[in-house]
C-alpha cells in the first residue's frame, strides 16, 4: 500500500511546503492561490502533484485533493502540520493491524488551547461521538472514499460561511453510509503555532456557528448534544461569557440552520 497525502494549502510553492511540512510520502497538494497551474516533481523519492487554482475554500481544495488521489491510504492536511519521521510506515501498520478499517483517525498535536481531542486507544468510532476530530487527523482507504460518494461542505470551512465543522460533517456522512471508523493513539504530527485562519477566540460567532453545524450533525438532538458540549467544556469555554450566555448563542444558530432546512424542503 502507498501513502498519499492530500493538503490544503494558500500561496505556496512545492519543495518549500514539502519541506516545511516534512513530507516523506507521495503527496497533492492543492495551492489557494491567484493563478492556474499544475507541476509535478520527485521529492525524496516520491512524486508531488502541485496544483494551483484561483478559488477559496478548504473544502473545495479537499475536493479537488480527492479527485486527482491515486495513492492507496489518502490522508487529509494543512500547510501547518508538520509530520513525524516514519510517519507513512506508522499509518501503513495501523491499516494492516485493522483490515476491516475503512478509515483510521490518528494524533495530531496541537497547542492545549486548541485541542479537540487525544486518542489514547483503538475502538470503535460512531457517529454520537465523531465531532470532535479534525480532518489532519484523517486516514481513508481511497477505494472506500471514492465508493462512499463522501465529499466536504463547501458550507462550512476556512472560506466558506460557517467557521468550521466540514471535518465532522464529512465523518459523520462516512459513518451513516456503514464504512468502518476506528482511532489509534500513533502520533503521525503536530501542528505548528501559526495564527488560525479562523479561529478568534469563544466569542458569539465560534458559538453561533457552532449551533448552526450542530443542527446539521444532530438533527433533532441538537440542542441535546449543545447542552452535553457546553457542560463538558464549561470552564474552557464558558469562561468569558457564562454558559448561559453561550448557550443562547448556540441556539440562535440552530435556528438559523432549521431555516435553512425548511427553506430547502419548501422548494423541492
């Protein structure tokens, strides 16, 4: 089998984001930029696939990443993830350990401010708890991307309306088509301490936003899980604010997104 990584990334050139991200594995890369372009190069033994498109937006540079892969295992990325020697033999042993793994979602270190999660264990991933995984932490079976019909949210994401979420929308897609999620506690990188694109802080628009792809996760259990988010995270979070204050900020979101639903089942 053969890693490929798929990254993300704004205004690079090849070898400087290969080598910044010490990428030892093949590789696309879609370049955010002002141009049309595409080069490809051998890099430490390994091909790089460079394109460049004018258009905006993490999920649709993920989606363009998804239909030029050809690697075996496609593992999603952002130009600040810096990865670990061996690290393409790590996710390889993972997928060997685990046949029927359709994906496996690994560590990747981030400041403690920003982490969403630490997996300690393999198990099992549903869909009651797949929220909370970034998509760097991402490694699919690519003939298992392309079978699911999966792709990111050109509505949620750096670029796009919403803040973020597009991570959790497409894990939670996977998952309710019946393919296989499961997590390892292999450390595969880290994340360098470069200012988000997105993120300013707990302030309404995070909560907001949050409510919004809340409804889009849960449905009508989504002032359920906001309850059992804020509880959880209330002193990180919350701090601020209070928890009630945030929790009405979540709620004006789900009702912005429940709109958002009747409006489209009104004009089918």
């Amino acid at each position: 089998m053969r890693v490929q990584i798929l990254a993300s990334v704004m205004n690079q050139n090849p070898e400087e984001i290969a080598d910044r991200m010490r990428i030892d594995s093949d590789a696309v890369i879609i370049n955010q930029c002002g141009r049309l372009g595409y080069e490809e190069t051998e890099y430490k033994g390994h091909t790089l696939r460079f394109y460049s498109f004018p258009d905006r937006g993490v999920g649709r540079s993920r989606n363009e990443a998804i239909l030029r892969a050809d690697g075996d295992i496609c593992v999603f990325s952002d130009q600040d993830i810096v990865y670990e020697d061996g690290y393409e033999e790590a996710i390889l042993s993972e997928f060997r350990q685990n046949p029927a793994a359709d994906m496996i979602l690994f560590n990747v270190k981030v400041k403690e401010d920003r982490r969403t999660y630490k997996i300690t264990e393999r198990k099992r991933v549903h869909w009651y708890n797949c929220g909370r995984y970034g998509a760097v932490s991402f490694a699919l079976r690519r003939d298992s991307l392309l079978a699911s019909g999966v792709t990111f949210s050109l509505l949620f994401g750096g670029g796009a309306r919403y803040l973020n979420g597009e991570d959790s929308l497409f894990l939670k897609e996977f998952l309710g088509k019946g393919y296989r999620v499961y997590t390892s506690p292999v450390v595969i990188g880290w994340e360098r301490d470069d200012e988000s694109t997105w993120f300013t802080g707990y302030d309404e628009r995070f909560f907001h936003d949050r409510g919004v792809l809340y409804r889009y996760l849960y449905g009508r259990l989504d002032l359920l899980m906001t309850y059992r988010f804020l509880l959880a995270h209330r002193k990180k979070l919350c701090a601020d604010a209070g928890f009630w204050q945030c929790s009405r900020w979540m709620r004006e979101g789900i009702r912005e997104a429940a709109g958002h639903r009747r409006r489209s089942r009104d004009s089918e």
